[in-house]
C-alpha cells in the first residue's frame, strides 16, 4: 500500500505518514487509525510500531 493510500485509508496526511516512518513519535489516536487503516488490532502496535517507551 502506498503513503498516499494509507494516508487516505487513516484520514490523515502524507506528511504525517512520512514522518512517522522517519522515526517521528505520534499520538496513539494516529496510531489507533494507521492500524485500523491497515485492518490490524491495538494489541499490534508494539509489532508495527516498536517498542513504547
């Protein structure tokens, strides 16, 4: 799935997208809607978004 696309999927930006794969930290409610975007649960969140801190 592109950027474009899960950015679209999750109402949120490209930008947004972009700079969370870059390493920039995110709410949980950002994650909440990448995960749902990409049809996974809150109990992946550590496997899709690493450890939390």
């Amino acid at each position: 799935m592109s950027k474009a696309e899960l950015a679209r999927r999750a109402n949120l930006s490209v930008l947004t997208i972009d700079r969370i794969e870059k390493g920039f930290g995110c709410r949980m409610d950002t994650k909440r809607k990448i995960l749902e975007a990409l049809g996974l649960s809150l109990d992946d969140r550590v496997r899709v978004f690493g450890e939390e801190e």
